[in-house]
C-alpha cells in the first residue's frame, strides 16, 4: 500500500505509567520498519511524559487539550505543555467527551484553533449516534461538526489534520460499521471537505470504532481511508503491531 497511513492508539483512561513503559518498551522490539504507516501512540496525560524523540518510529498525541489560554484553569493542559513534551498530535471532540464531559461544538472549535495555530497537528473526531443514524441525521451532524470545528481556522498555513470518522454506535461494541455505511460516510465527509476552502492543509480521514486486527485491512482498502484511530485493539501490543503490519 503506497497511500500515507495513520495507525493512532487512543488509549482513554487506560495503562498507569508503569504499564504505558512497558508498552512501549514491547512495541519498540517490534520491527518498525515493516510498514510505512506512522504510529500515534496516544497515553494519558502522567504517561505523555515517556514521549520521547527517541522513539523515532512513533510519535505521540494527547488526548485532550484545553480550550483557553488563561493560566487559571485548574487542572488543564495548555498547548504549550504539549510540546514540551515531544506531543505531536492532540485527539479533539472524542465523543466520549462531547457525550460524557458535556464539550460543545463551541469548545472543540477553540480548541481547534488554539492546535492549528500551534506546532501540533488536530485529530478531529466526528460521528453521530444511533438515535441520528435512525433518524436520517447522519449527514446534518457530520456537516455541522466539522462546519463549526473548522470555523475560527483561516487556513492560512500548511497543516497536517486528521479527521476521525467514529460511528458512535460502533465504538466499543467489538463489532465495526458496515462497510458500505463506512464507505458511504466517508465519501460523504469529502465531500463536504472540499466544499471547505482549506487551502494547502492535508487534510486525511480516519476510520474509528471496533477496529482490530482481522477488519483492517479490508476497511483500509476503502478509498477514502488513511487509517484508524484504535480504541480496545491498541491497548495489547500484538493487535496494535498486527493492524499497523496490514496498513
Ligand atoms: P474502540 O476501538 O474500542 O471501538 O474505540 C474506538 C475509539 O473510540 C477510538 O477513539
């Protein structure tokens, strides 16, 4: 496969320090050279610390990042922090946040913004529920998330940004969207890409929910694909590495 690919653990809550070192320690014994597919490992804040540019094969993203600039914000994470950490990438508006921690549109646009402006790279996630796929919503939220995610962006310079398509219905579940529907939406959020003036940012889209290592190769197939962004199959080193063998 010569298309770029992506290949991004999202490991949510999961893995303490010591269990995060000891992944990567595992994962750098596996030949990285195998595949062209760039690694994105995503840990919790306390293990982002491990990142290192001594991990020439992966490179690292943060799961969150706050959506102000103002120093009084207990508990938060600036973007500046990021990068004093080898951080490369930040995972914004994961529906897990937008469902559980309340973060509105408004928040993921900021956030947007305050990353594109900064020298990390936004992996934008975007999908819609059960309740708007039944309802014929699907294309309403995804043209709205991503209208209103890319609104305070001038698109002014070059930029890598990935943009996660995650089903909610399908994450977690063990059992990926079909891959007509994937193929379907997809199509879809290019579509409503190119209608957007984004000038010379790459911009690559991602598939996530219930990916492992037995659906990836033929979703990556699809034409639209760059990759994934892995929930349960990226917390055991021999998924991870299997997935990122096959892309
Ligand atoms: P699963 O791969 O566990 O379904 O999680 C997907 C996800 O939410 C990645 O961000």
């Amino acid at each position: 496969m010569n298309k770029q690919s992506f290949c991004i653990a999202n490991w949510k809550m999961n893995k303490d320090y010591n269990e995060s070192k000891e992944f990567l320690n595992q994962i750098n014994k596996k030949d990285l050279s195998v595949s062209n597919s760039n690694i994105i490992i995503c840990p919790s804040f306390i293990s982002l610390s491990l990142a290192s540019n001594k991990n020439r094969n992966i490179s690292f993203g943060s799961q969150n990042v706050s959506s102000g600039t103002s120093k009084s914000q207990t508990g938060e994470i600036s973007v500046e922090m990021l990068e004093s950490v080898f951080c490369d990438w930040v995972i914004i508006g994961h529906s897990e946040r937008r469902n559980i921690l309340n973060e509105t549109n408004e928040d993921i646009s900021k956030k947007m913004e305050l990353v594109y402006n900064s020298k990390l790279k936004p992996i934008l996630c975007i999908g819609e529920s059960l309740e708007e796929k039944n309802n014929n919503q699907t294309e309403n939220v995804l043209v709205n998330q991503i209208k209103s995610s890319f609104s305070r962006i001038d698109f002014s310079k070059d930029k890598d940004i990935l943009i996660a398509y995650e089903p909610i219905w399908a994450i977690g579940t063990g059992i990926a969207a079909e891959i007509n529907i994937i193929d379907e939406n997809m199509k879809l959020i290019k579509k409503i890409i190119n209608n957007i003036s984004t000038n010379n940012c790459n911009i690559y889209l991602l598939y996530g929910g219930s990916v492992n290592e037995y659906n990836a190769s033929e979703i990556f197939n699809l034409s639209e694909i760059n990759g994934f962004l892995i929930g349960g199959a990226s917390l055991e080193v021999d998924s991870l590495y299997s997935i990122y063998k096959q892309i």
